[in-house]
C-alpha cells in the first residue's frame, strides 16, 4: 500500500484545516441585501460557555468551536488532533502512557495525570467534569467540541485556570436513520465506526454508537521484536433522551477500551557530567555506547527503538449520566446533572529508549468519581437579567500503584521502589453568574459572577523499598514500619482543605449588528494537593492552591466585508500567575540530599495574543487561518537557591498558527460536491523540563495535511475520501522525559506520513 509523495501530491490538492473552524462561513446571500441588513450567516454555530445556548459570536468569551461535521471532515480521530485547529492549545504525551496528554492551554499546564494533582485545563464530557480524562481516546459521533479559553472557575468549577475543553456527543433525534464509516490507512491500520437512531415516540428517542479503531504501529522495537505506537482500540455509546410536558431527561452510558503497547520512546539527549559512580559508571558508558549506535543507524529517522522491556499500556473508561430540565416557567428553567465514572489502566515504560536499564516503571491506577450539580437559570426584567444560579458536588477515590526500577532490569534483579498510594478528593461549591443588558440605545452588556468552593484531600502514602534479597522496608518516613511482622503495614494518612473564591466580571457591546467588542477580568483557581510518591517528611507537605487573575479584551466579527464574506475573531490577554505549581528538585530542609515533587515554586506573567480569521472571497472558495503568541515568563523561580526565573515554560511554544484551503470545485446532482482541502499548522519549540536541562528540548515543526471529499457521491447518500496527514513525511517530536538527576532526556514523536481511504453511507433521516 505504500504511496510515493509524488502520487499523493498528484491526486490531492486540497486539505482538512481551519475552515470548518468558523461555521458562520456559509453561502452568503445576495451581498447589498446582507449589507444593509446585516445578517448573520445561517450556520452560525451555538455554543454553551456560559451554561446556555448562545451564538459564537455573541459571546464574550474566546472560544474556538468545531461542530461535528468538522471533526468528521477533517478524519480527526483523538481529542490531540483538535489542536491543529486551536489557538494556545498543545497537547504533549504524558510519559509515553498511550492514552493520556498534558493539556497546555495559554501557557498553564500540568504533566502529571495521576489522583493527587489535578490539571489546569477541564475536560467536560456532557456537561460532567471528567477529572482523570483519558484525553487521547477516539472522538466518534459528536455533536461539538468547544475550547473555552482563560479562566473559567465561576462558571465551569476549579481547576480551570487555563480554559475548558467542552465535548458533546450527538443526542437521537426524531427520525430513524444511522450511518456506517470506514477507513483503511497506509501505515496499515483501520477504523470503523456506525451509530443508529430510533425514535420512540414524539421527542423521544434512542441513539447508539460505536468504533473500533486499531493500526500496527509505527515503530519496530528491534531487540524485542515488537511494534509500538500501535492501536487498539474500541467504544460504545447509548444515549436515550425523553420528555414528557415541561420535563426533558437525557442518560448517556459511555464505555471506551484499549489494550496496546504504549508510545515510542527515543533517546534525545545526554546530560553532561552525569556519569554515575563506581556501580552506576558502566551504566552510563552502556547508555553512551548505545546511543552512539542508534544515532549512526539512524533510528529516529526509521522508526526504530530499543527498549529493556516490553511496553504496554491498557485501560477502559466507562460513565453513566443523567442530565435533566424542568421547565419551571416560561423564562426560568431548573437543571440538573448527576454522573459517574471509573477509570482504570496500567502502563510500563522504558524512560530512555535504550536496551539499558535507566529508568523502568509499571504502573497500575483506579479512579472513581461522582458529581451532582443542580441549576436554575432564567431571564428576568423583561428579557434584559440573564442569570444561573447553582451548586456542585463532586468526590472521587482511587489509588496508584508503581513499580520503579533506576539502574537495574526488573527481568533479572528485584531491586525496585513499590510507589502505591491511596486518595479521596472532595469538593464543594455554589456559584452565581448574570449579564444584564443596560436600557440605553447602543447593546451593551455588563456581566459578573463568583464562586465559593471548599476543597478536601485526603492521602495514604505507602511506599515501600524491595532489596537485592526480596527484603520489603518501609519507606515513608513518619509511617508505622511493621512490615515484618504479621498484617504489618506501612501507610501514613494525611488530609488538607483547600478554600477557593473564584469570581469574572466584564462588559461587552455590539456598536454594529456583526461586531461584538469585550473586556473582562477573572481570576482563576487551582487547588492543591500532595505529592503521591512523597517519602520524606518534607515531600508529604501538602502544595498550595495556584491563582491567576486574568486581564482579557476581544474583538468579534462576522458578517461581509465589500462583497466577502469574513469572521474574525481576536483576543488579547495579561495574567498574573501566582503560586505555581511545579515539579522541581529542592533540597532536604535537614541539609542531606535532594529531593522532587510539586512544590508552589514561582511567580510569572503570562501575555498572549489569539487570532482566527476566515474569508469567502467567491461562493466556492474559503480561506482560513490562526495564530496565537503565548509570552510566558518566571517573575520569580528559584532552584536550589539558584535564580532561574529566566528559564521558559515546559510544554508551552510561544508561536503556533495554521492556514488552509478549503474549494468546493464541482457541486451538481450527477457528480455530487467534491471538494479539495490543503492546510498545515506550524509549532514553535519548547521547553521539557521546567529546569530547561541543556538538550531538553522539541524542536518546531510544520505539518500539512490535505483531502479530497466527494459528498452525495454519483447521486447517492454517499461520502468519498482519500487524505493524507503529514504529507511530507516530518519527523517531529510531541512530548518526551526530562530528568537532570538521572542525567538523559528522551522524546515521543508524532504520526509519519499516513494515506487514508474512507468511506461514509448514511442510512434513514441520518
């Protein structure tokens, strides 16, 4: 199947890109008519950043949105490939685990995944807070997936200094119809995915969906004999919807499985200077000698690695959710949503990408959560008072469980530090937002809203140290260390509540019909917690909540310019970064060695820009594109009484922007609309480590993609593609580990070259 450039770059002439990323770009009518109306285009998409229907571009808040069709259009297949259509938004693998990525939406991000620290980003699926999202899972029959940018604690709860990634899947509709997808790709892989919607009487229906999705993977491990950044993986959805008078109710059961070997790891760099001692020495001469010969064979650029042992990752999610509305009155509508989830999965990773034993872990992890929320929400004053009202519940518990090997392989040495702790994390709040619209001639609003949250976490550190002879210690300092005796232990509790108040406050306005002007302010909130691996008395300290107070303004457009049809949409921003949580090498308070953890290490400001822009210059031929800047700076960051507050953000690019092309050539019965697509995105290059280790670093990239899509195919129902992602075949990298102690660094890439095939039928009133 393998297809030359040449031949791909002959059949193709167009991509998937930014175009569908502003909805609003649709026929226009006849332009004098919209000029002096001012009309809104009719597609124009519907978003909820602030709990209730409204239009994108009514609402002053920075949003990018993507509906359905546009995921679909574009063959994304994870919630990472959103990010070629976002601006501020990157996704890096987290520790090459398969399944999970750290978020960075304008500059905040958290790498860690695991129950005692939270992200600063939240995934919201349905409207449910999902805490230990497994981000890089399939996207299959959605309705919408916004991206709300900057702080949205008052409307949308803790833990979103950064933004909210707001996922919707599709709801049944009144009609019985479904469809069936297939794609084939070269490197060989398949997905598969269908859903059927049955109606069951007058606004009630049924709708089930489901995919299956595997590839080979595009790495051969060489000294195993195996393939990673392999797929396999498969999901269902049920989703059933009633309603009887004014009452509305929607359960959606989800469930989502893997079963693979994880992510390729590829040795980047060598830290200077580390070179062990007398029984690590040859270690690090293996790990020299290793990497001289993986470089002169070209590895990365083949795609092959090597590895101690043989990576896995496996996992599956599965939720039930109730989300229901009780007309009250005509403008004042009662809303509650109740959900559950659990999460488990269990990973081994070779850290360096080498057949030497540096750095092994396994790991296992369980998640449970629920969380209820109760709203009311109405107009009041004639239409002029929009406000919600509401209180949240949310608890979750679990436990992490990881075997760490430094040094030695695991196959033939028990020596290795059982990492296993236990959390319970609670939170309160009850939150109030209103807009209301000032009874002068020119549309202004003015809006504002708090929150008061009380979060609680409770932690078991149970670390434990297995010697050369099999001999189990105790390694949590503090802890009762009767472990040679009958039902001994090792566990030290520890519990801390955190208080929150999160608030927003701003003023928008509509000089023209298609021009919304905004400012606002808001501070955001991220609650502490502790470090799970904790073993010292000063590692158990609990880390403190992080704040950012948020200056934004933004321009919106949508409507024509002379006789092209064109949307803007721009926000500028300035947050102060308060307390931020870091993962960082510090030394013991007793003066002996060194430790890490998160810690509240540093000060910092953060200044960003964001731009979209999309132009119909002829009925047939859209033009869009992005960029954002994202400055972010230490004001303060000290390392071992070292001043680096110079050093840049992991995981943040300052620059990222995309364009595409999207023409509509043929349009008529016999043929169908074919259409031709080209875009590609570009991403600086940033940081792995907060301490900036010299050599720590992904270098920038630019990816193009293209597709051409023949819609209602030869008269039929019918959707033909054939695409290619990464068209010119970059190497790139997405993520990696950084670790100065240990002295290495090493990094994941992202996808080769990938030709695909696909096909779409819908059946009934789909």
């Amino acid at each position: 199947m393998r297809l030359s450039i040449s031949a791909v770059s002959a059949g193709l002439l167009a991509c998937t890109a930014p175009a569908g990323l502003f909805a609003q770009t649709t026929t226009p009518p006849d332009p004098a008519g919209a000029q002096a109306s001012g009309a809104a285009a009719s597609d124009d998409i519907v978003v909820t950043a602030r709990r209730t229907a409204e239009k994108l571009q009514d609402v002053p808040v920075a949003v990018t949105a993507l509906t359905g069709a546009a995921i679909e259009n574009r063959s994304m297949r994870t919630l990472t490939d959103i990010q070629a259509l976002t601006p501020s938004l990157n996704f890096t693998s987290t520790n090459a685990q398969g399944s999970k990525a750290a978020v960075s939406l304008r500059g905040q991000r958290q790498p860690s995944t695991g129950i005692g620290v939270d992200p600063s980003v939240g995934v919201y699926v349905n409207e449910m807070y999902m805490a230990r999202a497994a981000i890089d899972t399939s996207l299959y029959d959605l309705e919408s997936i916004q991206v709300l940018k900057g702080p949205q604690g008052t409307l949308f709860g803790r833990n979103t200094t950064g933004g909210a990634i707001l996922v919707s899947t599709k709801k049944p509709g009144d009609y019985f119809g479904g469809f069936l997808r297939a794609q084939l790709e070269d490197p060989y892989a398949y997905t598969v995915e269908g859903a059927i919607n049955v109606p069951l009487g007058e606004d009630n229906g049924l709708r089930v969906a489901g995919t299956r999705q595997y590839r080979r993977g595009y790495t051969r491990i060489v000294n195993l004999g195996m393939r990673s950044d392999n797929r396999d993986r498969y999901g269902g959805r049920a989703t059933l919807s009633l309603k009887s008078g004014a009452l509305k109710t929607m359960f959606v059961g989800d469930y989502y499985r893997w079963h693979e070997n994880g992510t390729s790891v590829f040795p980047l760099t060598r830290v200077l200077g580390v070179n062990g001692n007398g029984t690590t020495a040859p270690i690090y001469a293996a790990l020299d000698a290793a990497l001289a010969a993986q470089n002169a064979a070209g590895y990365t650029g083949d795609r092959r690695s090597t590895s101690t042992i043989r990576p896995f990752s496996e996992g599956r999610i599965y939720s039930a959710l109730n989300v229901t509305t009780y007309d009250l009155t005509d403008t004042i509508v009662l809303k509650n949503i109740i959900g559950y989830s659990a999460t488990r999965a269990a990973d081994i990773v070779d850290y360096d990408g080498t057949s030497v034993p540096l750095l092994l872990t396994n790991v296992t992890s369980s998640q449970h959560q629920f969380s209820e929320e109760a709203q009311a929400q109405g107009k009041s004053f004639g239409g002029a008072l929009d406000w919600i009202v509401g209180g949240y519940y949310f608890r979750e518990s679990g436990w992490d469980d990881g075997l760490s090997s430094t040094f030695v392989d695991p196959a033939v040495s028990l020596v290795r530090q059982n990492n296993h702790f236990e959390a319970v994390n609670s939170a309160r709040s009850a939150f109030a937002h209103a807009s209301y619209l000032l009874p002068i001639d020119l549309p202004v609003h003015v809006f504002g809203g708090a929150r008061i949250g009380r979060d609680t976490r409770r932690m078991s550190f149970q670390t434990k140290a297995i010697s050369a002879t099999g001999a189990i210690t105790c390694s949590v300092a503090g802890a009762p260390a009767t472990l040679g005796v009958p039902g001994g232990v090792c566990a030290l509790p520890v519990s801390k509540t955190f208080s929150s108040t999160t608030w927003d406050v701003g003023i928008d306005a509509k000089p023209f019909r298609d021009l919304l002007l905004y400012g606002s302010i808001a501070r955001g909130y991220r609650t502490g917690g502790f470090n799970g691996r904790a073993t010292s008395v000063f590692t158990q300290i609990p880390f403190d909540p992080e704040t950012i107070l948020n200056y934004e303004a933004g321009i919106k457009f949508s409507g024509f310019v002379g006789d092209v049809r064109t949307t803007l949409n721009l926000a500028a921003y300035h947050s102060l970064y308060n307390d931020i949580q870091q993962n960082i090498i510090f030394p013991n308070p007793t003066g002996v060695g060194i430790s890490s953890g998160v810690i509240n290490a540093a000060k910092g400001r953060i200044n960003g820009l964001e731009v979209e822009l999309s132009i119909r210059p002829i009925q047939s031929l859209t033009l869009s594109g992005f960029y954002s800047l994202t400055d972010a700076k230490y004001t303060r960051f000290e390392q071992l009484g070292v001043d680096i507050s110079d050093n840049d953000f992991a995981g943040v690019p300052r620059d990222t922007g995309g364009a595409a092309v999207m023409w509509d050539a043929i349009d008529n019965d016999d043929l169908g609309k074919l259409q031709f697509n080209l875009s590609f995105r570009f991403s600086d290059g940033y940081q792995l480590d907060p301490i900036n280790v010299a050599g720590s670093y992904i270098k920038s990239y630019s990816i193009w993609n293209t597709s051409v899509r023949l819609e209602r195919a030869f008269g039929t129902p019918a959707t033909l593609e054939i695409y290619a992602k990464n068209l010119f075949d970059k190497t790139y990298g997405t993520g990696g580990f950084s670790t100065a102690s240990l002295g290495f660094a090493s990094r994941t890439l992202g996808d080769p070259r990938v030709v695909g095939l696909g096909v779409r039928l819908p059946f009934g009133g789909e």
